[in-house]
C-alpha cells in the first residue's frame, strides 16, 4: 500500500507538470497572434501562460532551487517542451549562406555542412531556432560558430560574410504557375579571422 | 460494510462516501492488472529505436558534440543553455571532465559514450542487464540531448521520455535473456499495469496537446501545411509536382490529422474504436516516416503507441501471474 501511494503521488506531480509544460507551450502560441483565435485572447493567453510557468517555477530567480528541481526532472524526463510542432503552422524553413572572399578578391559561397541526413535535420532544427527572438542574445555567436565551422575547411579565406535568412516556399497554386522560393534575409554578420586564430 | 471485489487493484465498495469511491476507482484505474508483454515490445523497441540512433549519427557524432573550435557549433553553447535552466542536467561536459580526471582526451570520451549507447541499444534488444543497460541507454542519450540541444528535435524529447519509463518500469520482462538467466519471479501484474497506465496517458497528453495547436493553424485547415511540410528540405522525399496532383486531397487529409490527434485520448479507450484509432495513427506515423525521412521519430512513435495500446489487455494471464507472485 505504501508503495502504491508513492507511485500515486509521483503520477500527480508527473503529469500536473506536464500539464503546466503543455499548457504553457499552447498559451504561448495564442499569445504570439499566431493562431486563428481573435487578437482578443492574445491577453488571456498570456495570463494563462504567465500562470503555466508560474506552476514551473519559472517566475523565481534562475538559482532558486525549486526552479532548478524542477528544470532538472522536467529534462531529465524529456517534458521539458510541450507537443506542439508543426503547429500552428509549419514554420518557413531557413538558410545561411556564408559568403567567402579570400584575399585575391575571389568570393565562393558556402552553407554549413553534416555528413548524414539525421545529421542534417538537426542543423536545421538550430537554423530554425535562429530565427526566434528568444535566441538572440547567442545569435552572433551561434553564426561565427558555423561560419568558423566552414571557414577551417577553406583556410585561405580573408573574411567571411554570413547572411541569414528565411526561405518561403510557393503555395500550391504558385507553384503550378512556376514560381519558386523566395529567401528574406534577416540579418549578416561580417567575420574577419585574426592572426592568432589561423 | 459489503464490499465486492471486482479485482485486486479495483474495490468497488458498496456503501463508502462517493469521494472514497472515486479515490478507489482511480486506484484501480491507475493499477490495472497486466502482464509483462506490452514491456517487451517497449524494451525491444527502444534498443532498436537506440541502435538506430547511434548509427544515424555515426558519422557525425564527434562533430556535434565536440568542444568549441572542433565541431559544428560546440556543445559549450547548449550546455551552457541547460546549465542556465539547470546545472545538475546531465550534459556531456560531465563527462569529458570525469574522462579528463582518467586521462582521457575529449575525443576517447565522446567514443566511449557512443559505444556505451550503441552497446546499451544491442543489450536492450537482446533482454540481456535490462535494468542498466536501459539506465546508461537514457543516460548517454540525455547527455547528447542536453549538449546538443540547439541541433535537437522531436525524436530526442520522446525517446528521453521513453527511456526514463523503460528504466523505472518492472524490468526484466519474460522475454527478456535476463528472465531466461535468472529464472527471476514475474513481476508485480499491479506495477506493470501502472507503468503502461502513465505510457498511455503520456501519449493521451501528447495527441491531444498536439491536435489542439494545429487546429489553432489556419494552415492545417487548407492543406497548406501538409504541403509546406512535405516539400520542406530535408523532409522532401515525396517531389512537388507529384504532391500537387493531390492539392484537393490535401485539405481533408490535413483535417484529418488534427481530428485523428484531438480525439485520440477518447477514442483509444473504447475496445470498439481502439483499434481503428491504433492503425490511423501508426499509419500517420509510417507516412511521417517515409515520406519526410524522419525514421526515427516516427520508429519511436511507433514504439510507443504498441506498447501502450497495440498489445491487449491480458487480465487474465495477469490474474494468474498475480496469484504466482502472491503466493
């Protein structure tokens, strides 16, 4: 009997955490305007989600320790997100194009690289993630990580000029009268190599 | 005071206050009686799901998680994001430090970790040390989600989820080598019907959050969405020209899914529905698989949905396996 109530008790905080997490992430997505809900909920969604994160403890400082508790078990369990991909709508898909000029003038253009196709989702996954503001305090580092990434298989290169962007695909009718992708660049960054990191 | 006993994990008492009813009703809910083969197919599954995933990124494993200045972007970025949310998440730099103590170089350590998740996803296929090998498959698996959480997507957090209730379930299940080796007692039929009781509600959780959020998208309504997903590199398997030809099938198919997912913790509990529901969905699942190239979200969705809802209910067997384990 002792043994059920303890397994009881860990079920009501599992899935009330749960519950939080998935709450959270669906408030989120009324907040942001990007559903089909009137803009009228927009402020309910984010006193919802305020509420959400407040169950996480998310609302303490980043050292309290019921924060962290909880941070811990909800990654250590694979909660830490709600299910909402692909939703509410496919996000675009997005491309860095790194553009290298050597010291001769020449320029040759470059995208980051994996070499398998699981490998290549997940590069994917963090360009997507660059675009979200929430990822911008390590935007620029993020970039010169993966221009740097290229720039030592081309060693020879003077400076490297990373362009950001985001690629819109056609609609289904566009596409039966022709038209392709679009890219929207979103942001560059220029990068020059010093001395004593070649 | 009557009572009937409906089953061991189920009292229904005649005469009790109707929130003692309840409580009790839910307990037996929560403790259905079960035998060990749902456990078998989620064991069984997850080595395949972990063996899978360590020879999909096999080639680029030390790319990915290597230190700054040697990899993709270095772990130091993601660790340091987890380390933000919570420094006791297990990452990989736990164990480059632990490795550095040992003399041992980032990149020994980093090999040492795949084949222990390899090693890890074979035993779990096999039955063979269940209990660790399901604890260092969630272990290395958490550290390379955690390292690499910027470059990590759907299939890590379900397969972290699947782990962690594989590693605290009643291990190891009769078809297991250990089972055969040992000549161990069946497990408590009440414990392994409680822990496939939080895998079907997990996934319950997971349908329905995931079908409401893309019923708030105009996109899934007009098959836009559908047609934005499948022709999104690197998901494009299936060529444009060939998926315009269903433009019209696009928007039903794309309702579909959405009422496929909301409805999905209603109607996987009725006997009559379950199985309907069961096939949809692991037909969507195969479909995501094959037709976007995501093998292993799709294997590990599959994985799950088996072993929670695709093997019955045995009450009866688990009626005979909780009079042996009484006695």
């Amino acid at each position: 009997m002792y043994s059920k109530r303890i397994h009881v008790a860990w079920f009501g905080i599992h899935f009330f955490l749960l519950t939080a997490v998935c709450l959270a992430g669906v408030f989120w997505l009324i907040a942001q305007g990007s559903t089909i809900l009137p803009s009228a909920w927009d402020e309910y969604a984010r006193k919802g989600e305020l509420g959400a994160t407040w169950c996480l403890a998310k609302e303490a400082g980043p050292s309290n320790p019921v924060r962290r508790s909880i941070a811990t078990y909800l990654h250590t369990a694979g909660i830490q997100a709600g299910y909402t991909f692909f939703a509410p709508n496919v996000p675009s898909q997005h491309r860095l194009t790194l553009e290298l000029l050597y010291e001769d003038g020449r320029a040759e253009y470059e995208s980051p690289h994996v070499r398998g196709k699981t490998a290549a989702l997940r590069l994917e996954s963090l360009l997507d993630r660059l675009s979200e503001e929430r990822y911008e305090p390590v935007r620029e580092v993020l970039v010169k990580m993966l221009a740097f990434s290229v720039w030592r298989e081309h060693p020879g290169v003077k400076k490297v000029r990373a362009t950001f962007g985001a690629v819109n695909p056609p609609g289904m009718n566009e596409f039966e009268q022709g038209k392709t992708e679009t890219f929207q660049p979103m942001f560059s960054f220029d990068f020059s190599l010093r001395d004593d990191q070649k | 005071m009557q009572s009937v006993v409906k089953s061991p994990g189920s009292q229904i008492s005649v005469g009790l206050s109707p929130l003692r009813k309840f409580w009790q009703r839910f307990i037996g809910f929560l403790f259905p009686l079960e035998t060990d083969t749902w456990l078998a197919v989620l064991r069984s599954g997850l080595g395949l799901q972990v063996i899978g995933y360590a020879l999909f990124l096999r080639s680029d494993w030390h790319y990915l998680f290597a230190s700054s200045g040697k990899g993709l972007v270095g772990r130091e970025v993601g660790e340091a994001i987890t380390a933000f949310d919570s420094p006791l998440i297990p990452t990989f730099g736990w164990l480059v430090a632990l490795g550095r103590n040992l003399n041992m170089s980032e990149e020994a350590v980093l090999t040492v970790a795949w084949v222990a998740l390899l090693s890890a996803g074979c035993l779990l296929l096999l039955g063979l040390f269940c209990r660790p090998a399901a604890i260092v498959a969630w272990f290395v698996h958490l550290c390379a989600a955690e390292s690499g959480g910027l470059l990590a997507y759907g299939a890590d957090a379900f397969m972290t989820t699947a782990l962690f209730y594989l590693m605290l379930s009643p291990l190891p299940d009769r078809y297991s080598f250990d089972r055969w080796v040992t000549k161990a007692k069946p497990k408590n039929p009440q414990l392994l019907g409680f822990w496939r009781r939080v895998l079907q509600m997990h996934l319950c959780f997971v349908y329905f959050i995931g079908g409401l959020a893309k019923f708030l998208g105009n996109g899934w309504w007009d098959g836009s969405n559908l047609w934005r997903s499948l022709i999104r590199p690197p998901f494009t398997v299936v060529p444009p020209d060939v998926l315009v030809r269903f433009k019209y099938a696009l928007p039903v198919l794309g309702i579909s899914i959405c009422l496929l997912e909301v409805s999905y913790p209603i109607f996987i509990w009725f006997k009559k529905t379950r199985l309907v529901w069961l096939v949809c969905i692991l037909a969507m699942h195969a479909a995501i698989g094959l037709m976007m190239g995501l093998y292993l979200f799709a294997l590990v969705m599959i994985v799950m949905n088996l072993a929670a809802f695709g093997v019955p209910s045995t009450d009866r067997k688990a009626r005979a396996t909780s009079a042996t384990t009484d006695q």
